[in-house]
C-alpha cells in the first residue's frame, strides 16, 4: 500500500473512468477519502450499491467541496458547465483536473470558471473497453496504459503537476506530458479518427441490405468484430470529442482520405508491389504497438474485467 497521495479526492460523473480510478485508489491506498457525484439519481443509486466511492453526493458541489483533489469525469461538452458549478466550494490549494479525450476545449471552457486559488492540471488516461456506466470499472484499467497530463498554462505549479503524476503513477498508470494543441492532434491520429471510421463502416454494413443482419452477426471475422467492439463506445462521449476537437479530426481524416485513394489506385491498377509494400509497412508499426505493451491478441487487452 501506497501513503495517500491527496486526503480527499471527488470524482464528478461515475461512469467506467471514473470507476475504475475509484478501484484503482483503493487497491494503492492513495486518498483517505473518494466522494462521487453523477448527474442520473439511478447512477448514484447503483454506485451505493455496489460501494463505489467512500461517499456519493447528491450534488457536485457536495462532492467537491473539501476536495484536495477533483477530477471532472463527465463529456467534454458538459466540463465547462460543471466547473462553474463548483468554483465556490473549491478548496484553496485543490488540484482541479479531468479525463477528458479533449484538451485544448476543455482548457477554454473550464479554466475561466476556477479561481486564481486552485490549481488546473487537465489530465487524460489512455485506457478503457466499449462498456460503460459505474459497473463497469476495475481496477487494473490503468496498469501500464498512458495518462498524459497537460497543464493548463506555463505558470501552473509544478508541485501539483508532480502530486497528480504521483497518483497516476500509483494507479499503474504511465505518465508522460503534453501541450493541449499537440495532445489533441496526437489524438486524432490514435483514437479520434479511427473511431470515427469504426462508426462509419459499421454503418455501411448496416446499410448494406444485400447483407442480412445475421449474416452480419454470424460472419463477423475479427476485422469487423474489432470495428464493432469500437463503434459501441459512448455516443454522448464520442459526440462531444468529434465536435471538440473539430480542427484535428479534419486534418487527419483528410490525410486518411488521401491514402485511401492511393490505395483505391492501387486496387484497381493491379499494383501488387505497392500494397504489399504498404501492407509491410503498416504491419511493422503494428508490431511496435503489442512490443510495446500496449496490446495482446487476447480479448480486452488481455485483461479481465475484474471486481475490487
């Protein structure tokens, strides 16, 4: 067991982050006390039910205030509304953060809530399944994945940054930082866009009427199983990273456009070179992905859901 990193830390939205963080903060003994809030009575219900939190609240501001520690697990659109929601109860010297798949939106829309007071040290886990709700957490989701922290501006204290490192850290998590411009981009390269593209041939398949439904269900080889298993992320999340993150998504989405054609060209031209070349090429960064830990060919990264 770890000594407590923070003494009391409120997690805002219950869904599968910030459940697994609950779990993952009570195997490490990291914090003397986690409080919890989300927005549906039936959540907070289910969260009493099966012991997530040490305490859930009735309101975010209950939740927060006291807080060494609060970090906003809810879609991104929703960040700024929150923040504003719990600006006065902020304890002074409290580490504001989020989980959020967007930075430089989330920067925007919370900062100008918080007072001079706390701290802002947006943060991101690199980690999750297609399921979702308080449920679903454990507590090894973020052994050896990714959390990138990007600290709001050049002035934030690098003693907060370093305590919330810490947590991470003590969660099992990797922990690397970011600025927010080259944070979102990154991210539309790695999970923006290809979620995007799950969702989209997931929907050609659905439109695709000289395919049966089942015939769809029954044949699903692992390519189209894996775009499936992406495409039933979270749609409230996923709306919320497409529109906050507009200006990246586009960038890369064009330059997949472009490779596409290139490979379309290829196809039709018989050009047997060029795509096994390409294929080579795309295989290797594939291998670099499971050498470096970060893959199995097990399902769900080789990791069981477990319970705490």
């Amino acid at each position: 067991m770890s000594a407590p990193v923070y003494e009391r830390v409120a997690l805002i939205g219950l869904g599968l982050i910030a459940s697994s963080m609950f779990w993952a903060i009570k195997r490490g003994g990291l914090a003397g006390e986690v409080t919890g809030y989300a927005r549906s009575e039936a959540t907070r219900d289910t969260a009493r039910r099966i012991g997530l939190c040490d305490r859930v609240c009735d309101s975010a501001a209950e939740a927060a205030e006291g807080a060494d520690l609060v970090v906003l697990c809810v879609p991104v659109g929703a960040m700024g509304s929150v923040a504003e929601e719990i600006a006065a109860v902020l304890k002074p010297g409290a580490t504001v953060s989020d989980v959020g798949s967007v930075k430089r939106s989330v920067i925007n829309a919370v900062a100008p809530h918080l007072p001079d007071t706390v701290h802002f040290v947006p943060a991101h886990p690199l980690a999750g399944t297609e399921h979702s709700g308080p449920e679903s957490g454990f507590a090894e989701l973020y052994d050896n994945r990714w959390c990138i922290l990007v600290p709001a501006d050049e002035t934030t204290d690098p003693e907060a940054v370093a305590r919330l490192r810490a947590l991470w850290e003590g969660m099992g998590a990797n922990v690397d930082e970011m600025d927010a411009d080259h944070h979102d981009l990154v991210l539309a390269v790695t999970s923006h866009a290809p979620h995007l593209i799950a969702y989209t041939m997931v929907g050609v398949a659905d439109h695709l009427r000289r395919v049966t439904e089942s015939e769809v269900i029954k044949y699903s080889a692992a390519g189209f199983r894996d775009f499936t298993r992406i495409a039933a992320s979270d749609p409230t999340m996923w709306r919320d990273v497409f529109l906050n993150n507009k200006e990246a998504t586009l960038d890369i989405l064009g330059r997949f456009t472009e490779e596409l054609f290139v490979l379309q060209r290829a196809i039709r031209m018989g050009d047997g070179d060029h795509l096994h070349e390409y294929f080579s090429r795309t295989r290797a960064i594939r291998r670099g992905i499971i050498e470096a830990g970060q893959d199995t060919e097990a399902p769900d990264f080789g990791r069981a859901a477990k319970k705490p």
